[in-house]
C-alpha cells in the first residue's frame, strides 16, 4: 500500500530517509487516479457501468462521452507540442446538439498542421519528433482531421501537480509560479509491508507484487519517509498524456467513495496521509543551494534556495549573510552556500483554501501606528487615491477570530480573562503570547489575516461608500505615534530623518507612507471636527508612564504621557470602525448585537456641582454633552491658572460620570437604550483591538457571520449578556489594576528617589483636610491639617501600605467608620464586664516559617490589640442577638451554646492555697472572679507574672462551653453563659470554620421567611452538638500540640529561648514554672539540675525547696555553696533546650545564679527581623 504524502506542510518537518509515523487520512480525503480509471472504464462489465453511475445524474453528453469510452472510441493524440483530445468524426456526427462537425474537426487540424510547421523548422530533431507524434496518432486510431477541443488542466487531479506547495522552513508564503515549479517533487511514498509495492512519487503505475486485497484502514503506521525523482521530461510527458486522459473522460463525476464500491478500487484510488511523529531523524538538514532577496526587499531576511528539491526553502536572517549581500546580490549569484535548518515553525497563518475566501491587499501600502513598545499590533491603517477628490480610507484589524475558535479551551480563557491588563512594568494578555505577539500581530514584511473595512471619503471627511471583508495584508513599516507625528509636524519630506524611521518593506518607500500619513491626518481632522460639531464629549485626564531601571525594574523616572496629533488620528479612524461594526451585526444580527452603550451622568450629582461651581462663578450647562464639553471649551485657555481651573473642571464632570459597558442588543426593550453618551451616536461597539479585548472577538465572529464566512450565530441573548457584564467586570478590575499599578511605582519613585515637587489646585475643602489636585500628574490626594491626635494619626497613615479601598469611597471613609466603630465597641465591651463578664486572657504563640523549607526561624506572642477588642465586641453581640431570634422562632431546635460553673470544690481549694500566700479572691460568681483579677493587676514585672499565674489558675476548674439542642433542656436556666454571664448564647459569625454556625444560619434563614420551617428531630440536633464538641476540643488541643512542636523545632534548629518564669507548684522532686510571656508551664525535674544538693520542706503548709548551688569564687579560694529559696510565686530565669535524641520534646531548666545575670525573655518579633524588648523574643541571630 503507498500513501502519498502532499507537500511539505504534511510532512511535518520530516525528510527523505527519516524513519516517521503517518496518519492515513479518511477515505473521502483520498484521491482519484484519473489516468487509470480512464485505461478502466471500457473493461467494465454492463452491471458494474451501471451500479458504478446508478446514483450519478450524468448529462446527456458526458453519458455518451462515457458510453464512447466503454466502446473504445475515445483517446489521446499527440501533435507536436501540443496534446489535443480526437474523436471519431462518426461520433461526432451522430451527436445532436454538440456544433457543426466540420467547425470541430476544422480547428484542430489547423493547430495540427502549424504545430507540425513549427516542428518541421526545427531540423532533423523536431522531425523526429514528428514522427513519433503520428506514430502516436496512428495508435490512437485517429484520422487527420479530425480532434476536439484543447484541453484544460483540470484542478483536483492526483496527477495535476497536485502536490501542496513546498513550504519555506519558517513561515511565508509562496507565490503561485514558485508552488507550481516546486510542487510535483514533494511527493513522498511510506512503505508498509513487503507484499505493498514502492511507486515512484507523482506516479501511479501498477505495483510490481499483487496488492492485498480490501487492506484495513490503518490511522497510524510507521515508516521510512523515501524521495524518488523521475525524469522531469518523462515525467512532464506523463503529466500531459494524463491530463488529456482526464478531459476525455469525465470522471470527475466520480468521488472515491463511488470507486470503493469496485473490487479493483485499489488501482484507481490512491490513499493520503500526514506525518505525526518522526521516530528517528536521519537527514542531516542540511543543504548546498543559492541566496537571493525575498520578493518583498525585507532587510531582515533573505531566500534560500537548496539544490536539491526535495528540501525545502529557507529564511536565512540578513545577520548570517554576506555583509553585502542585501546591497549586491548579482555578486553572490553564482555562489553555493551551506545551510543547516535550525528552527522550523508552524505557519503562522492560513493555508491553502483558507485563504480563498481572503481579498488578497498584500502589495498596498498598509503600516501600523502605535506606542513605540508594542507588539500586540492589532489594527493598520491605508489610504489611496480613488479619483475625483475621492479617498480609499482602510482599517485592517487582526483576524483573531480565525484563530480562536469558539468553544475552545482557548476561547474559554480568553472569555475568562476579557482583557489583556496594562501594569507599568508587564502585560498580562488576554491570549497567549505566540498569538498575540506574533500569528495575530500585523508585524511588517509578513502576511496576517485581518478583518478589514475600506470607505470612500470624500475631502471633507464625509463617507460615501463602506465595505466589510477579510483580507491578507502585508504591513510596510511599524510606525511609533512619534514617527507619524514626525511626519504630520514636518512641512516637507526633506525634513524627516530617514535613519530615524524604520525601513518600509516591499515595494513601497518613506516617501509613500510620508504621503498617506498626510492624506489620512487631514481626513481624521475633519471627522474629529464633524465628531465634535454631533455632540461628543471628551474628558482626558493625564496618564503617567514611568522609565524602569533595567537592572532592578525599579522607576527611575517618570512623565506624563502626552497625547499627539498622531494618537488623534487613529483615534478617529478607530471610532469610525467602531461605530461601522456595529451597525453592521445589529443589522444582521439584531438580538444578540454586542455592543457599548454609555448612559447619561446621575443628575443628581450634576446639580450639586452646579450649584458648587455658581458660588465661585463659574456657570455651567449639563443639560447634554453637547453642552458639558461647550462649558471646557470656554474656561479652556493658555497660561498656568487656565490649565489648573481646566484640569479642576474635567475632573469635577468625571465623578457623575458612569462607566461605559457591554451589552447584548437581545436584553434591552428600546433602541434609544443603545445610546452611548459620551461619543452621542446611536450605536457604537469595540471592534478594533480583538487581541486584548473578548468583547472585539465575538464583534469580529458576527461581522464574520453577516459577510457569509461562517454559519449564523445560535447565540442564546441571555448568554451573550452574562459574557457582556462578566467582560465589564474584569474591564473594571483591569483599569483599576493598572491605576494602582501607577500608584505603586509612584510610590516607589518618591521613596527611593526622594520627594517630588509640583503644583496643585484645591478641588475642596473640609474642616480637618482639603483635597488638592495635582493636575500635572492626574492626582488628588488629601491634606490634613488640623493638630488632634486623631487627624494626626490619620495624617501618619502611609495608603501605599493599606490594600485598595473600592467603589466610591476612600481611606478617609474607612478610616472615620473604624473610629467610630471603636467608640462603640468600647461603650459595649465596658457595659459587659460591668454586667459581670469573666476573661481568662491566655498568651498563644505564632510563628515565621522558612519559606524553602517550611520550619520555624522565628515566633512571636500574638498580641490582642484594640482592633481585636472591636470585632470580638461585635462579634459577641451578634451571637447574642442570634441566640434570641432562633430561639424565639424555632424553642425546641435552637443550637445554642452554653457555659456551666466552674467545679466548686476546685475553686475552695484554690481560695485556701491562695489564702496562704495572703491572696485573697471572691468566687461566688463570674463577676466576683473578674473583680479579683483586676485588684492584682499592675504594673511591673512581679506582677505581670502573678495575674498570669492567677488566670492559669482560675481557667483549671473552669469547665468547656458546649453546643446543645434546646428541646434537650428542661429549663432556660441551664442555657446560662457562665464567663459571659448573659442567659443564652450561640456561634453565628464563623460559618466558615465552625458547623454550629451553619446550623444557626439555617434557622435564622427559616425564621426570616427564607428557607421552609425545618423539621429536625431534637435528638438528632442534640447529637451532632455533641459530635461538633468533641470535634471542637480535639482541634483545640491539635493547635497546642503543633505549636509545642514547632516550639520544639525551633528550639532545636536555632538553639536555646531564655525566658522569665514564674513557680506554680513546688514538688518534692520538682516545680512546675509558667512562662507567663509565652503561655507555657514547664515541669523542671531538680535531678536534671546543676545542683550540689535540694530539700523539699513544708513551712506553716507552704511547700519550699531549698536549692544549693555551688558558688563560684575568686583564684585561689575554695568553692562555696548558695542555697536559694523557692516556693510559689518565686520569679525564675528558665532556659528551654532540646532533648538529645528526641526532637519533637523540650526541656525547661534553671541555670545556676551566676548565669543568670542579664539573661532576659528573647521572643521573635512580629515583624520578622525587627529586634524589640527584652520582653520580646527576636529572631535566632540575636540569640547569641
């Protein structure tokens, strides 16, 4: 079996000899053998004629044409160099209808006789030739005189060179001539198995070895890629005797469908397929061959030609070349070079009949104009001369659509991203780079696909005609909006710098582009001059843009980005587009139309600013946008106080203004809903930058659809408004981003290069601030002025460190709602505690984990500030109110959670150990408890640790709080709070975290009427409070025990922690020490100690331990002994070290007296790497 592979582009990179996988392609895509269905047509039997063409409506004469054929009657004929087709004159004249014989037979013979003239003058060897053409004749049975037609090469032969044209190893097209000299030589046989013959490539004679019959049709086979070249004058002899066989016989009526019905379809078909993989390359990809200029004069690449033809062409970069070679290419004419493939792309754009349906513009003079950094380059821009004072005006936009099917996976990114975001330092694109940098991308000297509209203007801007359609355009030149500026600002083309501008490819020069860029300026300002006259309104507000440090990223430098005459001019052709494209898809498409409406400003804020600005003089007109951008235009003016006022004013008018958004024509009742405010035109969409905006793709599929290139929409309106509001969302989310880009690197310029001096305007005025607008730069910020520690404190707050505040509110906003909402919850948190609240406050750790290797290199004890104290307030109080509401609603289902008293017998114990260290406490109540703990408060270090020790103890006979069932309790007594002292309580405020809550959200929303009245079984809400409390106290403990071993950790990676204790209990054989700055009570075992000696003693029912130390003296002098006293209450330095050979434990232990000396609590920082107090932990490198 032989497959042919077509061309270059089907290959996929292999060559000759490399061992590939080929993909067999379907049935229906092989092709017909036209010359063997010719030499088999008159050996079919009468049944096989007639289920061959039973379902083929032949005309009357293609069946006698067949009828011929069957019978013999029909073949080729050679004369000289041209092939005729001959038939009998008797079937010539037994045919009705076909013409007057003799004007048939008359024509050809004519040719005949001149081809033989021509022959005949050319000496012995044409007569020769001549000869062995009637030599051919006489074998066809013809008889002089008589012929038909010439033929006409037909187009789908297998033998019509029908090879795809060799493709250059980087992407670019072929012209026509240089596919068709090139095509026949890329045929490619694959071998199979032994019984399957090899056939030459453009030859389909009958195999050596009989073929198996009816083989399976195999997707994937593997096999060695072969070239075998025929002789070019045998092989174009071949060539025509097969296209003349194929005029005879009209078998194209034939599919390859119809000739697998045949039992010998093999010899009449020839099956295709494509390589997938090469298994093993065997080519070196190399080749000897000549360089010459590409058609189209680019300087950046130049044409490789290999000698040997079954390589393909190459793009050699200009940098590799001869130093003159792009100047003097006659002198390299003559000169083989050596060249290797090393980067071999996928085309970068459509192929074959992709393009039929693309109006081929790549020799007008079509360039681009955009910022000088850009390479997502969507639209280009051309204008021609039509005659009559007429213009041919061209906005060509990228054809992304083409490349981004709908439903794609790549599609549903781009639906989901919708915006490409513009930050100061990157991009993020909405498609991937490959598409958007390079396949899309109208890059000069290389063909895109573009979505193109063309008008008739006439010199006053007015459009007389408009035509949509795809195109294939080649850009000249990347022009910079300072390149066109250079252009519109220059009197002569003599004034412009050549060797400023880049070069302009093909056939084109500056001069040209010079000339277009002036017609289209003069054209973009009568548009812009008719745009305003309609109604539009503007409010431009200055843009930074930032130098960046190439080496750190860092700005070094900043501007205001200025805005030409250039940027004017493709503005205007932009909003032509636009407003074009959309009323084409509502014309065609008018419920699922996507286009942009902008409405009318809140009027509300319009008459407050009215009145605001009449106070100061300033009268303005807000009944339209006509009449808004009448008010600019008369306060705009020259000289620094006139610029600040116009800067003031636009942006006063910006505040009432609304965003502009997306919408599907299907969801809205009233065309006046379309209106878009700001431009005052009746319609208008994006459709000019289908690379960063998804709004633009589905615009460029409609405009798609209604031209006929593609099926009409079956878009559901609802959808397409979802897409359209999601697309707005992230169009908000991406603006924002990048003013807060901007703001950052502001931010970062002043603080690394110092401060920045520039002039302002008040926009307003308050009792404490005033907002000022730096109207050079495009900010307002806000200065306080007022001396009180609130406004000072606000005054000191950096925004930079503060996340965005959204919407229409500000830091300032924010800040006065958290002051006031602190007032509040002092005012609560006071009134609690006097109700007889209980807070038995513990300290908890945190930690600073190594970001490489996950383990601690840092802790800290987490602090519970005043913004702690505000949300537990609130927090507080809304479980309170939750209680009430479910339990008021739902008395038998209520989860609610309760907090009996503390073990009695506990607490008494506790007042007689106290008792005996003189402390005395109250504990008949919560409140009892709490008064006690605030009359040992103090300050200072004894009695910071004493509190510790007091609250340590009071939480041991403090019982947990538990979830229940109301129906499970009998009375409301039991449903008490002990340490909040209110009658009933729940947790609602972290559903998140905790189910009850999610159980308490249920039964607020049944009693709210939003949800139905649940029918839970009390006993089944009784035991899953009882699940969620052993959950709850299972967890708890976990978060202690990952923080005891991750202390531990710490301990053992960066040493010992020396910290201030406290004694709260004395043993016979040890002490337990709370470190009350940590939350932790070690046991200290006295036989672990550097001890001489202990004794344990009980003095009036207080235990002591007397410690004796060996004492350290002088040279010379003997060893002494300090004996040091410790019961409860005794403040000691306590070191906490690892434990050899078990890492996940630590020990606390009390150095002797000496060490002792300086020693302090080091705690990590908060802020890691900030060294603090001798009452706080710092990181391991100040340890030692």
């Amino acid at each position: 079996m032989d497959i042919y592979i077509c061309g270059t582009r089907d290959r996929n990179r292999s060559l000759q000899g490399d061992h590939v996988v080929v993909r067999l392609s379907p049935p229906h895509e092989w092709m017909v053998c036209h010359n063997r269905v010719l030499d088999y047509l008159p050996k079919l039997t009468e049944d096989e004629f007639a289920s061959l063409y039973a379902e083929k409506r032949l005309k009357p004469e293609d069946r006698l044409v067949v009828d011929a054929a069957r019978r013999g009657r029909l073949g080729p004929v050679d004369a000289g160099d041209l092939e005729v087709e001959v038939a009998s004159p008797r079937e010539n004249s037994g045919d009705e209808g076909r013409g007057d014989p003799e004007t048939m037979g008359r024509e050809p013979a004519e040719k005949n006789k001149k081809a033989n003239r021509r022959g005949s003058r050319g000496g012995r060897k044409h007569k020769k030739k001549t000869e062995r053409d009637e030599a051919g004749s006489k074998v066809a049975g013809a008889t002089p005189g008589s012929g038909a037609a010439p033929s006409v090469r037909p187009r789908g032969s297998a033998t019509d060179a029908g090879f795809a044209p060799g493709d250059p190893a980087t992407p670019a097209l072929e012209s026509a001539k240089d596919a068709e000299s090139r095509g026949g030589e890329f045929g490619a046989t694959a071998l199979v198995s032994e019984r399957d013959s090899v056939v030459q490539p453009g030859s389909f004679n009958r195999p050596a070895t009989k073929p198996v019959p009816n083989p399976p049709h195999h997707p994937l086979v593997c096999t060695e890629m072969t070239n075998k070249v025929s002789h070019p004058i045998r092989t174009g002899r071949r060539e025509e005797v097969r296209r003349s066989a194929k005029e005879a016989v009209p078998d194209s009526g034939l599919d390859v469908l119809d000739l697998l019905r045949l039992p010998c379809w093999k010899k009449l078909v020839q099956r295709t397929g494509k390589v997938v993989y090469i298994v093993q390359p065997v080519h070196t990809r190399m080749a000897a061959g000549h360089l010459k200029l590409m058609a189209d004069k680019n300087p950046d690449t130049a044409l490789f030609s290999p000698k040997d033809n079954r390589i393909p062409r190459m793009k050699i970069p200009m940098a590799e070349c001869p130093g003159d070679f792009y100047r003097n290419e006659a002198k390299y004419s003559k000169t083989l070079f050596v060249a290797l493939i090393v980067e071999w792309n996928d085309p970068g754009f459509a192929k074959g009949h992709d393009l039929f349906a693309f109006h081929a513009c790549r020799e007008e003079c079509i360039f681009t104009i955009d910022p000088e950094t850009a390479r997502d380059l969507d639209d280009a821009v051309s204008c021609e001369r039509a005659g009559n004072g007429l213009y041919e005006v061209g906005v060509h936009i990228a054809d992304v659509s083409f490349f981004v099917p709908e439903d794609t996976p790549l599609d549903q990114e781009a639906r989901n991203r919708a915006t490409s975001v513009y930050m100061v330092q990157k991009v993020i694109p909405m498609l991937p780079r490959p598409l958007c940098e390079n396949v899309c991308s109208l890059n000069p000297s290389e063909d895109r696909l573009a979505l193109s509209v063309v008008w008739t203007v006439d010199a006053d801007g007015n459009v007389r005609d408009e035509r949509f359609g795809r195109s294939i355009i080649r850009s000249c030149v990347k022009l910079s909006y300072g390149h066109a500026q250079s252009i519109i600002d220059a009197r002569d083309l003599r004034e412009l710098d050549a060797c400023t501008f880049p070069p302009v490819t093909g056939s084109h020069d500056l001069a040209e582009v010079y000339e277009k860029v002036k017609m289209l300026h003069g054209i973009s300002q009568k548009l812009r001059a008719r745009r305003f006259r309609n109604g539009a309104l503007r409010l431009d507000q200055p843009k930074l843009s930032f130098t960046l440090d190439h080496g750190t990223g860092m700005p070094n430098g900043f501007f205001v980005y200025e805005l030409k005459e250039s940027n004017r001019l493709i503005e205007e052709l932009m909003l032509l587009a636009n407003m074009a494209a959309a009323h084409r898809i509502y014309r065609a498409f008018p419920h699922v139309a996507v286009l942009r409406n902008h409405v009318p400003p809140q009027e509300n804020m319009l008459e407050n600013l009215r009145e605001v600005l009449a106070a100061y003089g300033i009268v303005i007109d807000t009944s339209s946008s006509t009449a808004i951008q009448t008010t600019l235009d008369a306060y705009a003016g020259k000289g620094e106080f006139n610029e600040a006022r116009l800067a003031i004013l636009v942006s006063l008018f910006a505040k009432p203004m609304q965003l502009a958004k997306y919408f599907c024509t299907g969801m809205k009742q009233d065309e006046a809903e379309f209106h878009h405010y700001a431009l005052n035109v009746p319609m208008y969409t994006h459709f000019t930058s289908p690379i960063r905006r998804y709004p633009d793709v589905l615009v460029h599929r409609l405009l798609a659809a209604s031209l006929g290139y593609t099926q009409r929409p079956t878009w559901d309106p609802y959808v397409v408004q979802r897409v359209a509001e999601h697309c707005n969302t992230r169009k908000e989310a991406a603006k924002r981003c990048s003013e807060m880009s901007s703001e950052l690197f502001l931010a970062a310029y002043v603080r690394q290069c110092g401060p920045v001096y520039a002039k302002g305007m008040v926009l307003a005025v308050m009792d404490h601030s005033l907002d000022v607008l730096i109207y050079q730069l495009g900010i307002v910020k806000r200065v306080y002025l007022d001396s009180i520690i609130d406004a000072r404190d606000l005054r000191e707050l950096d925004a930079c460190t503060f996340p965005p505040v959204t919407g229409s509110h500000d830091l300032a906003e924010v800040y006065e709602r958290v002051k006031m909402l602190h007032g509040i919850s002092q005012k609560l948190r006071a009134r609690r505690f006097r109700n007889g609240a209980l807070r038995l406050d513990q300290p908890k750790l945190s930690f600073t984990l190594d970001h490489g290797t996950g383990m601690p290199n840092g802790f800290f004890v987490y602090e519970l500030k005043e913004s702690n104290r505000l949300i537990e307030e609130l927090m507080l109080l809304a479980n309170m109110a939750a209680a009430h509401r479910i339990y008021r609603a739902f008395p038998h289902v209520a989860v609610l959670r309760n907090h009996v008293p503390p073990q009695e017998n506990m607490l008494e114990n506790l007042r007689e150990v106290l008792a005996a260290y003189g402390i005395v406490i109250d504990t008949s109540s919560s409140t009892a408890i709490q008064t006690t703990l605030d009359a040992y408060a103090g300050k200072g270090e004894f009695n910071e640790a004493r509190l510790a020790i007091l609250v340590s103890l009071f939480a041991k006979p403090m019982q947990l709080a538990k979830y229940f069932c109301t129906g499970m309790k009998q009375d409301e007594a039991e449903f008490h709070h002990y340490a909040l002292n209110v009658p009933m309580y729940t947790h609602f405020t972290s559903p998140i975290r905790r189910y009850p809550d999610v159980l308490v959200h249920r039964l607020l929303a049944a009693s709210l009427g939003y949800t139905q009245r649940p029918t839970w079984d009390p006993y089944v809400v009784q035991r899953v409070a009882e699940h969620c409390n052993t959950r709850k106290e299972a967890a708890k403990r976990c978060s202690e025990m990952s923080s005891e071993l991750f202390l531990a950790a710490y301990v053992r990676q960066c040493g010992p922690v020396y910290a201030k204790g406290m004694v709260l209990a004395v043993m016979d054989h040890s002490l337990d020490v709370l470190i009350y700055q940590l939350g932790i009570v070690k046991r200290v075992y006295l036989d672990k100690l550097d001890l001489k000696k202990f004794h344990y003693q009980r003095l009036d029912g207080i235990p002591e331990l007397l410690l004796s130390w060996e004492k350290q003296q002088g040279d010379g002098e003997e060893k002494g002994e300090e004996v040091e006293s410790v019961t409860i209450f005794t403040l000691l330095d306590v070191v906490l070290a690892s434990v050899p050979g078990d890492p996940y434990k630590f020990v606390a232990i009390v150095p002797p007296p000496q060490d002792r000396p300086g020693l302090s609590c080091r705690v990590a920082s908060e802020t890691p790497g900030m060294s603090l107090t001798s009452e706080s932990i710092v990181r391991n490198d100040s340890f030692f």
